[in-house]
C-alpha cells in the first residue's frame, strides 16, 4: 500500500508565520540579554517546581502506566495507516532511527557525566546505606528512561493516528481535528493555535540547545584527539556550521535513503563500541554493576518524589528542584519534534508497537550505557578521582578512554560518533519543521528543508558563540511549563476519541 505522503498536496500551514516569528524573536531576546532571560526563566520555572515537582513527576508516571494500559488493551491492535498498511522500515532500521534521531549523540558524553555527577546525590539520599554507584547510575536512567520515552511514544502515536488513519493535518492541527467535532471549527482552530504555539516554540528551543551540545562534544573531542590550542566555546561554532551543512545535505537525500541508512550504522557502530568497552573493563564487574543500576532503577521508578520530599539536606532540596521535574520538561519540550519524527517513521506499525517499542527499547539501551559506562568510568575514579575533577559533560568521556588501551583510538572514534549522532539528529529535525509548514502529511520540499536547516544551524552556531545555551535551556523549561498542560488535555482527548472510533468500527462489524 503505498504510503500517503507520496500523495498528499502540500498546502501551506498559514499559522507557521506567527508561531516561527515568536521563536526568532524570543530567540534573538534570549542572546542579546542571556542573564536577564536566564534569571526571568530560572525563576518562573523554580517557583513552579517549588510547589508542584512531586505532582508533576506522578503525573509522568501515571503517563507510563498509561502507556502500557493502551499497549495491551484492544487500541493497542489499531494498524498506523489502516489494515493493509506496510512498514516502509526494517525493525533495525526503524530502531536505529528512533535512537539516533532522539538522543544517541548526548548519551555518548552523558553515559560518563552523569553517573559520576549523580554520586554526591546518591551519597546524601542514602547515607551510605545502599550501593552509591549503582544509586547513582539508576538516577541518571530515571532521567533519561520511561518517563522521557513514555510521553514521547504516546504523542507519537496520536500524530501517526490522526495523520495516517484519519488523513487530517500533520501535527497539532491533525490532533484537533480528531478531538473537536467538524462543526465546531472555531474551537479546532483555537485549540490548534495554542497548541502549535506552545509546542513548536518550546522545541524550537530544545533542539538549538540539545544540538549545541552535541556540538560541544564534538569540538571537546576534536580538542582532545588533536591538542588544539582552543577553547570548547571558540571551536564549536566551527563545527557547528560544518555539522549543519552535514546535516541538511542528509536531510535533503530523504528519510530512507539517507536519515534512515545512516542512522542504522550509527546505531550499530555505537553499540559495537559499548561492547567493546565492556570487554575491556572487568566484564563480570559490569554486569554485576549493570544489574545492581537496574534493580536500583526499579526501585526508585515511582518512589523518587517522595524520598526526595522527605529529604531534610539542603543539597537535596536543590537537586530535587533543578532536575527530576526539570528532566521531565526538558524531554516535554523535545516531544513535539522527536514524537512527529517518530510518528514520520512509524507508518505500518500498530499502535502496540509504537508505544512499547519507543518506550520500552531505548529505555533498555539507557540502563545499559549507563550500566557500562557508569560502571566503568566510577571504578576509574576510584584510582584516580584527580581526573574528574573538573568535570564536564563535553569532556568526560575523553577523559574516561583515555585511561583505556589504545585510548587514542577509542576517543577519535567516539569524535566520529558524536559527528554522525549530531547529523541523525539535526536532519531529522529540520525535516519535522519543515512538514510542519505544511497542512497535511507529506514529503516536505528541498527548499523549506533547506530554509530550517539554514535557521537551525544558524541558531545552534548563535548559541554556541554567544554562551547562550544557558538561558535557552531554562526558556525551553519554562515554555514546557505551559505546554504540559495543553499536552495533557490533548492526550485525554485524543484517547477518548481513538477509543470512541474503534467502538463505532466493532459496532458497524
């Protein structure tokens, strides 16, 4: 069955003027007075999380649970596209695509950074009481696992649902359409608005930062494997133009013949040097440390609010308010591009697969890095904890294999890595925008890919020059904030009108 993207006309999305004139303009406000936007964000976002934290990370959980509930019940057996469709991607494929298109290229730095930064925060939750490392590796996956992935495979599956099975507009606008009844067009477009506004202006903000700080990788490797005389802040615009031309070269080759090939090799090449790490790095430690992070995860999976409200430690107070509900917006604030990727991609696959595959499969390859890498990386510090002290997310993972045999090598390769993640992430991205101009589901045109990728990279090489990842990072918070709230009043309705649809389909049968 040939997919209706080949298809459908492109009609220009009228409200996209509006919605990207608000995020250049917050944008260019957020670089020429960084502290003041910083200061402003920091505050809304830390009175927010002050009072409404515990609440807001149980609500991510129940989204989880919710996840799994829809996966096995009967919506779950809904075909994306309809009964006859077919999968445009292997399952390798479509894997590897998800992975490297959401967030391979920052979990290379942050499989090292994290775990070991994590240590003082597991110290001071259990005083001693419990298996530090292990604590700490299992924080870092509750950050990055189902509470990130479960939100971003529902919002997947309403956009494959109402683009695919319903024919409606792509994105927010197609998710209206599906829960306000034709006569009421008013209210669609009203709640398409706010939708469009609040998502795309919130992801505008975190695919800058998260692709800046690839970039950062990347110029730490290229400062680390070559001894260049420069600076991290001085090189990354650099490579930020040279990555962003990359990117919208793979971006213009399509989604199969060049995002998709060469997001299944960079998938592939990754985990062979995960493999290879733990081969060299006491395997039968790794495992245990591996096992011992997971069972800490499923420990602290739906518990961690509370221990961290009954917390009395100063320390704690600060890190419960700078990152589990901070974590929860940031991957919020990245759903409305990485879901509408995953819904691009997803055309064929039942709804079962999408929600369990998005959330459960890289929510696995999480524990893992960070099982290995953690482990790794912390029984390193033990011998000589010198080398990270001033640690550094850009940083730490060349620190870490250079302790390794044949470091060199290990470090040009993860600089390789970080390069080819940082195009499987942009491509896709400006792909996304790009459709998103348009007011159906369709192959957007070389020239608006061309026109995002151009923003995009301009954007990214802005930020990293001016030092503005900063505030952007606290912008894409707060502009989560209220995007919470339209995201969850669009997932209640939306379920209820996917349940609606296929009762009326049993009752015709």
């Amino acid at each position: 069955m040939m997919n209706i993207t080949s298809v459908q006309p492109r009609v220009f999305n009228p409200a996209f003027v509006p919605i990207a004139v608000t995020a250049v303009l917050i944008t260019a406000m957020a670089l020429i007075a960084p502290d003041t936007m910083t200061a402003a964000a920091r505050t809304f976002s830390t009175r927010f999380m002050a009072r409404w934290d515990v609440m807001y990370v149980n609500t991510f959980s129940i989204l989880v649970v919710a996840v799994f509930a829809i996966a096995f019940s009967p919506l779950g057996r809904i075909r994306i596209g309809g009964v006859d469709a077919v999968a445009e991607f292997s399952r390798t494929t479509w894997i590897g695509m998800i992975f490297s298109g959401a967030m391979g290229g920052s979990l290379i730095g942050f499989s090292v950074y994290q775990p070991l930064e994590h240590l003082q925060h597991a110290r001071l939750l259990f005083e001693g009481g419990a298996n530090e490392q292990a604590t700490a590796n299992a924080l870092a996956i509750y950050m990055w696992g189902f509470h990130g992935w479960g939100p971003w495979s529902l919002l997947a599956a309403a956009f494959a649902y109402a683009s695919y099975n319903r024919s409606d507009a792509f994105g927010f606008k197609g998710i209206a359409d599906v829960v306000i009844p034709a006569p009421y067009p008013k209210s669609r477009t009203f709640l398409a608005g706010i939708s469009d506004y609040a998502g795309i202006v919130s992801c505008w903000f975190s695919s800058s930062v998260g692709l800046a700080l690839i970039t950062q990788q990347v110029a730490g490797g290229l400062i680390d494997s070559f001894q260049l005389g420069a600076t991290t802040k001085m090189l990354a615009p650099v490579v930020s133009v040279v990555m962003a031309a990359c990117f919208v070269a793979v971006a213009l080759t399509g989604l199969k013949s060049g995002i998709g090939r060469l997001s299944r090799y960079n998938f592939i090449l990754a985990h062979l040097f995960l493999a290879t790490v733990f081969l060299l790095c006491n395997p039968t430690e790794l495992l245990w440390g591996l096992g011992s992070s997971v069972v800490a995860y499923g420990k602290l999976l739906f518990t961690l609010p509370f221990i961290l409200t009954g917390a009395q430690d100063e320390a704690v107070r600060a890190f419960r308010l700078v990152w589990p509900a901070s974590y929860m917006l940031w991957w919020l604030g990245m759903s409305v591009i990485i879901s509408a990727y995953f819904a691009k991609i997803s055309y064929g696959r039942t709804v079962r697969e999408v929600l369990l595959v998005i959330t459960v499969v890289p929510t696995a390859l999480i524990a893992l890095w960070f099982g290995v890498m953690g482990n790794a990386a912390a029984a390193i510090l033990e011998q000589a904890p010198q080398l990270f002290e001033d640690l550094s997310a850009s940083q730490a993972v060349y620190t870490f294999l250079n302790q390794l045999p044949a470091g060199d090598a290990f470090a040009g390769f993860v600089l390789l890595l970080s390069a080819l993640f940082l195009i499987t992430t942009g491509a896709p991205m400006i792909y996304v925008l790009a459709e998103f101009m348009y007011e159906s589901v369709t192959t957007p045109s070389r020239g608006t890919i061309l026109l995002w990728g151009v923003a995009l990279g301009t954007t990214v090489t802005v930020v990293s020059a001016q030092s503005g990842i900063t505030a952007m990072q606290e912008l894409a918070i707060s502009v989560s904030i209220p995007f919470s709230f339209v995201y969850l009043a669009l997932m209640i309705a939306f379920l209820a009108r996917i349940a609606l649809d296929r009762l009326r389909r049993v009752s015709e049968e």
